[in-house]
C-alpha cells in the first residue's frame, strides 16, 4: 500500500458471536480521494466505518489514520485524532433543542478553546453553512428544516472542524431522488474545496457513480473487488453484476 495513504485498513477481522462480519478486510484511502465501500445490507458496512473510528473495536487486523496506528491510541489521542474526522451519521444526529448555529458550535466547544471560540466560532460556522448553500439557516431550529437540509446542515457540522477525512454512513437515504442528487453533487464539491479524503458507505447507485473515485464490494466479509464504478459496472462476475442489474 502507498506512502500517500490517509486511511489504512489491513487483514481486519470482526465478529459479533457466531456471525463473522469482516474476514481479513483490507483497503487503502489515498489523499483526497472518494472511496465507496458497496455492499449489501447487514454486509458489514457500518461496522467498518465504526471500527475505523474506534467505536467499535476490531478482533484483530491494523487500522491507521493520517498514519496513526488507532489501536495504540489511548482515549485523549483517540478524541485528538476524531477532530480531524468527518462523520455525517445516516441519522443526520442533529440536537433537536438546539439552533442550527448551536449545532455547528458544538464540535467547537468539544476540540476549540474559549479563545478561539471568541475569535472565530461565528466565522466559521458561517463558512460552513455557506459551503452547503444554508447560511440563511443559521438561527432555525432542525425542526424547521427539510430532510434534504437537515442532511446538509449534517455535513456543514461535520465540516466545521477542516476534517481531513470524512465518513459518510448512508448519506443519501431516505432522500427523494432530486435532493439525493444534491447532496451527492455537494459530497463531490466539498472533496474539491477541502481535498479531504473519504469513505462513503452506500447502496444507492446514483450516489456511487456520482461521487467515487474508486468503490471497493464488500462480499463475503472481504475486499472482494476493488475498482472504478464504470469499470465494475462492465463486470461480467456474478457477484458484482447483481449490483449493477
């Protein structure tokens, strides 16, 4: 695996019980590149993107981020390492008590100190808005919001921070057809200005094609292939071309 990669997934194996979600998975995220992982529902998805970031751990195998070994780190070196990290939850995972400025503010409060709050919070939250097209969002509550901005408000919360990788669990589900082309056009637009790398979990073909550089299938537990999507997408195997039909 190359020098260049921000995300390194190697040999990773995880199981709940009897069932063995990942067998010997491995991957390797390069800077600023879109990586999609596709697989089928309960394929193990999720659980990779939850090992990646420690909330769950692996049974065994190495993950390194922005070449940092995860499994080394103890709780203080793990949240350091998270503010780097991007993670737009399917859930958009919005505090319904809180104002859309007060969303943005809460990775700030976690990762900034007062000083720096004082000098930039409100610039920066206003940056992120505008990044997603909501500046004028910026005092309504989530409850005033549509599902499409609910999800953009999401990203500019998991933007605030200059991630320099981004995990995207499922960020088009439960969308319209319409608004998932936005948000998939936004994903594309955000890995431009921010050159962030990320990993993007998905079963929603538009999105895929729309967004990766490369989409890995996961099969089986494992890295079954790995390719562009046109490329897979002309695949005579079986197993792949079930996606594609």
């Amino acid at each position: 695996m190359g020098n260049n990669s921000i995300v390194e997934v190697k040999n990773l194996y995880k199981s709940f019980g009897s069932n063995h979600v990942l067998k010997d998975f491995s991957m390797s995220v390069k800077a600023g590149e879109n990586m999609v992982v596709l697989g089928k529902s309960g394929s193990g998805k999720s659980v990779l993107i939850k090992c990646i970031i420690n909330l769950i751990e692996a049974d065994r195998g190495d993950i390194k981020i922005l070449d940092q070994s995860i499994q080394d780190m103890d709780e203080d070196e793990v949240d350091k390492l998270r503010a780097q990290i991007g993670f737009l939850f399917q859930s958009n995972a919005l505090y319904d008590s809180m104002t859309v400025r007060e969303n943005l503010e809460f990775p700030l409060r976690r990762h900034w100190s007062r000083e720096q709050r004082k000098m930039g919070a409100e610039h920066a939250v206003i940056e992120a808005l505008t990044d997603v097209g909501l500046a004028h969002t910026i005092d309504m509550m989530p409850s005033e919001l549509s599902g499409g901005m609910k999800k953009r408000v999401a990203l500019a919360r998991s933007l605030i921070l200059k991630p320099r990788v981004i995990l995207y669990d499922e960020p088009t589900t439960g969308l319209d057809p319409i608004t998932s082309r936005e948000i998939s056009e936004l994903m594309v637009t955000v890995q431009k200005k921010y050159n962030a790398s990320s990993i993007i979990i998905s079963h929603d073909m538009n999105c895929i094609r729309i967004t990766s550089n490369r989409v890995i299938m996961l099969i089986d537990g494992k890295n079954y292939s790995e390719d562009t999507f046109e490329n897979l997408q002309k695949s005579t195997d079986p197993k792949i071309r079930e996606f594609f039909d």
